[in-house]
C-alpha cells in the first residue's frame, strides 16, 4: 500500500513450469491464463490471491530498482540452489536433533531398566532374607533395623516399574513427536518414595554400620555379595542406587530440553517436568538440611529428658539451633541469664549446680547439658566469671514460643 515499506517493490515468482521469469504490465490481468512472475507492488495494484495458487519454488520480495537482476534467469537459478542448499541444511540439522533425542531418550529407558532390575535384586537377595530372618527365633537382627536400613526401596521399586513401562512405551513407538516430558509429568507422585528415602539414608547407614558389627549379618552380606546373582555387588551398592537418581533425571531431561526445538510440542512438557523434578530436588535438599541442623541441636545439649511439654518435645525436626548467648539481668547485674534461641523458641536459662530432679513434663525447671561448656559470661565486679564458665548445666526458667514473624 502507498508509505508502507513494501510500496516500490517488486514481487518476484520463479514458477516450476517456467524456464524463465518475466514482469507484469502495469496493470495485469489476473485470468486463470495469465502467468505473470513478477508484479510491482503500489497503492492500485495489491498482490492479487489467485497469484498464490500456481506452483512456485521461490517467492521473493525485492527492491524495484534491482528487479531486472532477479529476473536474470542465472540469477535466479542460483538463488534457487541457494534455497535448496539451505532446505537441505534445515532438514539435517532437524534429523540431526531427532537422532540425538532419541539416543538420550534410549539411554533414559536403558538406565531405568537397569534401575528397577537393581532394585529387584536388592530386594529378592537382600532384603526378604534378612527379613525373614527378623522374625525367627534365632533373628539376628530386629524387624525395625531392616526397616531402616530399607526404607521404602520396596515401594521405589514398585512404582518406578509404572515410570519404566511407560518410557518403554514411547521409545517403542519414538517418532519425531513423541513427547518425554510428559511422562514425567503424569509419573511424578511415583517418585514420591523417593524423598522419605533419600532424607533418611543417613540414619540407614548408621543402622547398617550398628548391624554389620554382627558377626551372622556381616557373614550374610558378604555371602550374598560373592554371588553371581547380584553382580558381585555389596548391599551399599544397592542402598545408593535411589539417592543418585533423581540428579540423573534432571541431567538426562536437561539434555533432551537442549536438543528440542522451541516449537516442539515436547518443549513445553520438558520444561515442566524439568522444573518440578527441580523443585522435587530442593525439598529433599532442604529436608535433609533441616535434619543436620536437628542433630546439630541434639549434639549441643545433651542429657535433656527430651519429654513432651506444652511446647513438645524439644528435639523434634524441623527444629534447629540458631545461636545462644549470655545476657545481663536488666535489673540485677549480679545475675546472668544464658540465651538458647531457636528456630521457634526462646529459652531463658540459668546455671545450675546440680541436675533438676523435678519429674514434670513441663520445659520449664528441667535441666539442659552441654556437649561443651559455654563461653564465659562478661566480666562483673560481683560476679567471677571463672565460678560458672566450666558449667555445663543449666536450668530452663522461661520458654518463649516465636511465631513465623517474629
């Protein structure tokens, strides 16, 4: 149209039924005869629709004063091959992303094959004997250890089987539309077992390092662990398995993401799946973390009766220690209260001389102990800091409960 950027150019057809190109008159006639192959854009003459339907392989769109150079039929033989060349190129470069998309996506299927085999042999050599053993008269070891040290590996095991059916299903029938990330998406409470596990695999460890100090159990493992049945592989080998897999869904997920084209119905499903696997990743992350700090606390006061108050228990995840510090009494600089801050409580707490023998279940009067003693107070003209900086008990006088805006 007249001002627009198109006004003065020249739209040039290069039809497959011609062996060369030839302009317009000024004002064509658009019968179904006519086979016009180049016409000058204006403000009169708008391109007309039944130009569109001939059978053209180039439909370019050029300056008016460079027109008769375009119309050169060398010249437009080789932008043709020009065009062709690129054509080629953008389908190798598609199939080039197809091939490797589908070799990443083998590979997922091909280690999550192997994943649930290695779980089935964990169980069926492992796990069900020593069970077994659990419940009889001459048990070496009792039913909740086994628990511990296995956790919910049965029911990791069962519902990766739904995850590895359906990764079966579409590397079966892979085709250029095929789509991983949904998979993932419609699968993913069957990951859930894997947070409980891999949260608790610290405590399976220590469960196993306790039961391995027995001579019958040490003697099963390293019986088992010398058959051919389960790879020569140790019940470690085993235990690991889950704790490394979800990293490895987010780099197997991450690499398909990179060689899928943005306009694939598969993008958006990746990208979804990679996120929530992500954010699956960090919960667990941040569970663990919460953990350490509880056992961090437990290690710090020791000798707490660690009974249910109106508060509950004082050694309850997610509750952490945060810092602790002397204070002066605002009123009495002979007295000194010792500062316990938590993540949700403030205790108040002074020095005691000898344990509370108080049977209450109540926080308030019990007696915390230190794993080490205490920094020393700040010096006073009445109070020597040296007659309390080797105590390690102290006596809870107030407990003041933080809520989340505190």
């Amino acid at each position: 149209t007249s001002g627009s950027r198109w006004s003065g150019c020249s739209i040039i057809l290069a039809c497959r039924y011609m062996g060369q190109t030839q302009s317009s008159s000024p004002e064509p006639s658009y019968s179904s005869s006519s086979s016009p192959s180049s016409l000058s854009l204006s403000s009169s003459s708008p391109l007309p629709p039944p130009l569109l339907s001939h059978s053209c392989s180039l439909f370019i769109i050029v300056p008016e004063k460079e027109k008769d150079r375009y119309a050169d039929p060398a010249n437009m033989a080789r932008i043709i091959t020009l065009q062709a060349i690129m054509r080629g190129r953008m389908q190798l470069e598609k199939y080039t992303l197809l091939r490797k998309r589908k070799q990443i996506g083998q590979e997922l299927f091909e280690t999550e094959a192997n994943y649930v085999r290695d779980l089935d042999l964990a169980i069926r050599h492992y796990l069900r004997p020593l069970r077994l053993n659990s419940t009889s008269a001459h048990t070496w070891v009792m039913p909740s250890q086994i628990d511990t040290i296995f956790s919910s590996l049965e029911d990791i095991r069962m519902n990766n089987q739904q995850l590895l059916f359906a990764l079966n299903d579409a590397m079966m029938n892979f085709n250029d539309d095929t789509c991983l990330g949904s998979i993932f998406i419609d699968h993913h409470g069957c990951l859930e077992p894997h947070f409980d596990y891999v949260v608790n695999f610290d405590k399976s460890q220590h469960a196993l390092t306790s039961c391995m100090k027995i001579k019958e159990f040490e003697k099963f493992i390293k019986d088992v662990m010398n058959s051919s049945e389960v790879n020569y592989k140790d019940l470690n080998d085993f235990l690991i398995l889950p704790v490394q897999r979800i990293p490895r869904y987010i780099m197997l997920l991450s690499a398909v993401l990179k060689n899928t084209p943005a306009q694939h119905p598969d993008h958006q499903g990746l990208t979804h799946a990679l996120a929530t696997l992500k954010s699956f990743a960090d919960d667990i992350n941040h569970r663990k973390a919460s953990i350490e700090r509880f056992l961090s606390l437990a290690c710090k006061f020791q000798g707490y009766p660690g009974g249910v108050s109106e508060h509950g228990a004082l050694f309850q995840v997610p509750r952490y220690h945060v810092k602790d510090a002397w204070m002066h009494h605002p009123k009495d600089e002979t007295k000194r209260w010792y500062l316990i801050l938590l993540n949700d409580q403030l205790i108040v707490s002074v020095p005691s001389a000898s344990p509370s023998k108080k049977s209450s279940s109540s926080l308030l009067h019990h007696t915390i102990r230190f794993s080490t003693p205490p920094p020393s107070p700040p010096s006073s003209p009445s109070l020597s800091p040296h007659s309390i900086s080797s105590s390690q008990e102290y006596r809870i006088q107030t407990v003041i409960m933080l809520g989340p805006n505190t």
